[in-house]
C-alpha cells in the first residue's frame, strides 16, 4: 500500500472513531481474534452482553469476545484499556446489533460505540518456561493446595462436592451409602470412566461418557464443560509438557478433546463450545493456563495465588475448572509414577 492510501485508509478509521457516542481503546487482542478481523468479509452481530464482558458472533463459527478482565483474556478475545470507568450494559449495547470491523477498529450499534485496536498488543497462550519444571513430588505437593483452594468455593452448585464426597467417606464407603442427586453424583460416575477410557487408551469409552455430561449443570458455561475444558487443557498443555517422548498418548488426548468439541456443537452452549475449543489446542484464558503452568514449575504460594484467580471466573465456571485440571494433572501424574514402576522415565 503506498503512503498516500495509507494515509486515506487511517483518515477513513479517524472519521468513523470520531462519530460515535463512545470511544473505547483496546489494551491487548488474541492473535485468533486479530486475525478473524483482519481477514472478515462475514456478517457480525452482537451475539450477548454482560456487564464485564461482551460477546461477537461473526458468521457461523467465530465467537470473539470483548472482556475487562486481563486475568482471562484469551487467543479469541479484546481486552480492553481502563475497565473501571464503564460498565459494558449501561453503554446501551444490545444483543443483535450489528458489528464491523477489522484490525484497527470495531464498530458497534448505529455509531453507538468504537473500539480502537491499533496500538493493541498482540496476546497469545505463553509457553512452558524451559528447563523449570520441578520434581514430580512438588508436584503433587501442588496439586493437594489446589485441591484445598478448591474447597473454598462457596458455591456446592457444581462440582466442587465430587471431591469433598470422595473424601469424606474413602472410595468404597462413598459408593455404598446412597447419595443425594446434585449435579456432581450425576456426573461423577461418567466421569470416573470417561478417566478409565482415557487410562486404557479407549476412543469409544471416553467419548461415550463425556457426552451424557455434556451441557450438564448451572452457568453460560455449564458446570460439567467447564470442567471438561480443564481436563482437555490440563491433558493437552500438561501432556505435552509432561509426555514430550510419548507422542502417541498425546495424540490419543487430542482425539478425544477433538470429538468432544465435535458433540459440543449439538450438546451445549455457545459459550462453552468456545471455551471447549480452545482447551483442545491446548489453549484457553490467562489465568487458567498460568494455573497449569504453576502446577508443574512453581511453588505451593504461587499455586494458591493463581488457583484463587482461576476461581474468581463466573458464579462456578473457576472451581469447575479448576477441578478439570486437578483430575488431568493427577492423571498424568499417575500415568508418570506407572511408566516410573516399568522403568521407564519420561519427565525431565
């Protein structure tokens, strides 16, 4: 592009800014969302809005959100610069709005609101720092903090009973004594063998038990696929961290979170199937992925400081979550501790 057209192109985004009522800037944009928009010839619209978030569906596949909160900004989200002042609702946005837009600004409503992406800096899911892992002991010392952080949700409308039941009572006594039907005792008996499936390498098993689960529990992002985006995610980003000798187990972790995402489509929300998604590639919001990382590299007060932010995320979406990895991590724990038995070690 020559500097003359280049000056007319940033004239045109001046002339469009300055017209509407509100004038917001963005702080940072995934590299997912950044890319949708640089390349977006399809039909947007506002697809949902909260008071703290905002969420754009263009097309039929894309789900971009606007968020206010840089603890969980994500490869498919804008998050925006000084968040306190205004609260997404009250500006008058409304579902159904239509949206345009591409790298450098996102128009909302009839000129009701701008969104300038410019001087955004690109966000993308950090990598595992290297050569900091830490011994598979401190590990599991980590794990038993999230677990306890875990326990502090005030919430029992998720999961957050499928771990305090089964330690109340020890394994067999929890499963003789009859219990009440909340959500966690429907899920937990397809969860206990969709993690026997994952065990025995069993596409049909593991598949077949997630998807009863699917969509099951309270929340935009019911409690069961939040925590099914953190055990994808834990097995995905952990697997590879943690297995990096063993690629066919991890391709055996990428099936399944791949036909999940696939029933998801047909099973549950909008929201979730984002979420779903991006835990498949192994990615998924800031503070959820720092989690996973502070599990395998960092100590128990870094664990507790970033368990508290994953469980700050919805009413029960952080403790479901969180859960999610609690139950992946241990797993790939134990699949370690076996190859250890037979002599064979895979963690560096």
């Amino acid at each position: 592009m020559s500097r003359i057209q280049d000056a007319l192109c940033n004239m045109n985004h001046v002339s469009c800014i300055m017209h509407h009522a509100f004038l917001l800037e963005a702080e940072a944009i995934g590299y997912k969302a950044l890319k949708v928009l640089s390349g977006n010839r399809k039909r947007a619209i506002v697809h949902s809005v909260f008071d703290r978030a905002l969420y754009i569906r263009i097309g039929s596949n894309s789900i971009l959100t606007v968020i206010k909160d840089k603890d969980y900004i994500s490869p498919t989200s804008i998050l925006l610069r000084n968040p306190e002042d205004y609260d997404l609702k009250s500006i008058g946005i409304k579902d159904g709005m239509r949206v345009e837009g591409d790298k450098h600004v996102l128009s909302i409503g009839d000129n009701l609101l701008a969104i300038k992406l410019a001087r955004s800096s690109i966000w993308g899911s950090p990598a595992f720092p290297k050569h900091a892992f830490i011994k598979l002991s401190d590990v599991s010392l980590n794990l038993r903090v999230l677990r306890d952080v875990i326990y502090t949700s005030p919430s029992r409308e998720g999961l957050v009973p499928l771990l305090e039941n089964v330690e109340l009572y020890g394994p067999l006594q929890f499963f003789l004594h009859k219990q009440e039907p909340t959500i966690s005792e429907r899920a937990r008996p397809n969860i206990e063998t969709l993690m026997w499936g994952l065990y025995r390498y069993d596409l049909d098993m593991a598949v077949k038990k997630a998807l009863p689960i699917l969509g099951l529990g309270p929340g935009l992002t019911p409690s069961c696929d939040d925590f099914l985006a953190g055990l994808m995610l834990s097995l995905n980003l952990g697997g590879r961290a943690l297995l990096k000798k063993r690629e066919g187990e991890i391709g055996f972790y990428r099936k399944v979170s791949a036909e999940i995402c696939r029933m998801a489509k047909v099973k549950t929300t909008i929201y979730s199937q984002v979420l779903l998604n991006q835990a498949r590639v192994g990615e998924g919001p800031k503070a959820v992925v720092e989690l996973i990382h502070g599990l395998l590299t960092k100590d128990p007060n870094h664990v507790a400081g970033a368990t508290k932010n994953v469980m700050k995320i919805g009413e029960t979406s952080g403790a479901d979550i969180a859960i999610g990895i609690y139950y992946g991590i241990r797993f790939l724990l134990s699949k370690l501790e076996h190859l250890s038995m037979q002599g064979i070690e895979d963690f560096e």
